[in-house]
C-alpha cells in the first residue's frame, strides 16, 4: 500500500477555494495487506487517484482498499483452489497408474509362479518315471541275478557229481593200468619162453593168454583214452567253475 499524502481537489458544491487536507492512509490496514502483485498495485494506485478525484477519504477509501484485498486474496484464493483440484486429478491419475501397474506386476507375477509350478511339475514327473525306470530295473537285475545264482548251484552239484565221477574213473584207470601191466609182463614172459624154445607144449599153452592179453590192450587202449580225454574235459569244467576259466567244449 502507497501511502500518499496528496492534497483535495475543490469540492464542487463548496464556494471557498479553501483546500483541506486527506486522511492517511490507515496504518493496520496496511500492516495487515498482504504483498500484492504489480497489476494489483497498479489497480490500488488507480483507486487511490480516483478516490482523491472524487472526493473520497477516510474510512471509505480503507474500505476500498480492503475490498481490493479481499478480492486480490479470493483470486488467489479460487486459484489455489484450482491448484489443489488440478493436482487432486493428478494424484488420482496417479493413483489409477499405480494401481494399474501393481495389477499388472502382479498377473506378472502369477504367470510367472504358475509357469515355475508347472516346471517343477513337469521336472518332478520326469524324476518319478526315471525313478520307476530305475526300480524296473533292480527287479529285473534281482531276478537275472537269483537266475544266475540257482544256475551256480546247479553248476555246483553238476561239478560235484562230475569231480565223484572223475574220481571213479581215475580208480578205474588205475585198476586197469594194473591189468595192462600184468597183461604186458605175463607177455613178455611168454615171448621169452618161446625165445629159448622151452617145452614146445608149454608154448602152445601159454600162447591163448599171450592172444587174451592182446585182444584186452586192444579193447581197453580206446577206452582209456576216451577216459582220459573226458577227465580232462571234467577238470577244465571244475577249474572254470571255480576260477572263471573259460571251458574248452569237448571235441
């Protein structure tokens, strides 16, 4: 607020030229005006002017001046208020974004929690099937293998019949290397009887068992060496059963 100190122009209806003095300006209402803009001094500089050309002092020019006032504070008063209103829409705008960003992350984050499940699902019924493979598996191996063991047994009782057997037969090889030996020496004698010419008679006499033991070598050579080759036959078998050797097949 300016405070002008101007004279009074001549009142129309006055006849003396006399000229008297305004009135200050009111110091509370200009301590209580708040700062004004320059269009609002320029307004209040034009009322001041006015005021004086018309004669107006005192209490009617305070109450100018505070209509000015209130109308400069109700301006910047609807202005705040547009402030305020166009910044509410803001935030509510806002406020949509925000929400629409939230329900958006979180479908997002659905998605991606319900493709994770149904990777894990997937990962988990993969791990089940090589889990089911896996026991079919030692099932199959727990009877290849009971297979295999009953086979060794039998293996096992086939070896030990086929080793009493072998047993058998070396006795019988024995006993019939003892006949050849016999047959042989009882030959030999009888060739040196012959030899010497001794009892003619006696010659002709030995000359059957001479023919007997003969016939027997004969007879009993095949058989010994069939006998022989199948105990070799059951020892190989014995030593591959026992020590994983491989077994020769009989010719």
């Amino acid at each position: 607020m300016l405070g002008l100190d101007l004279q009074q122009q001549p009142a129309a209806s006055g006849g003396s030229g006399a000229r008297q003095p305004l009135a200050p300006a009111s110091p509370v209402a200009c301590s209580t005006a708040q700062p004004l803009t320059a269009h609002n001094q320029q307004r209040e500089v034009l009322r001041q002017v006015l005021g004086i050309m018309l004669g107006i002092s005192g209490p009617r020019l305070d109450s100018y001046r505070l209509d000015a006032q209130v109308m400069d504070l109700q301006t910047r008063c609807d202005e705040a208020q547009a402030t305020v209103r166009s910044l509410a829409a803001q935030v509510k705008q806002l406020e949509k974004q925000v929400a629409g960003a939230q329900l958006e992350l979180q479908a997002a984050e659905a998605r991606g929690q319900e493709q994770q499940v149904t990777r894990l699902k997937a990962s988990r019924d993969k791990l089940l099937q090589q889990v089911d493979r896996q026991w079919e598996e030692l099932d199959k191996l727990g009877a290849e293998h009971k297979a295999v063991g009953d086979e060794a047994e039998q293996l096992r009782q086939l070896a030990a019949a086929w080793e009493a057997t072998a047993q058998d037969s070396f006795g019988q090889v024995e006993r019939l290397k003892e006949m050849l030996e016999e047959a042989s020496s009882w030959g030999s004698s009888a060739a040196g009887q012959q030899a010497r010419g001794k009892q003619p008679g006696a010659a002709r006499s030995s000359a059957p068992g001479e023919l007997a033991s003969m016939a027997m070598g004969k007879a009993v050579l095949p058989v010994l060496s069939g006998v022989e080759h199948r105990l070799e036959d059951m020892q190989l078998r014995a030593q591959a059963l026992q020590g994983d050797i491989p077994l020769r097949m009989p010719s």
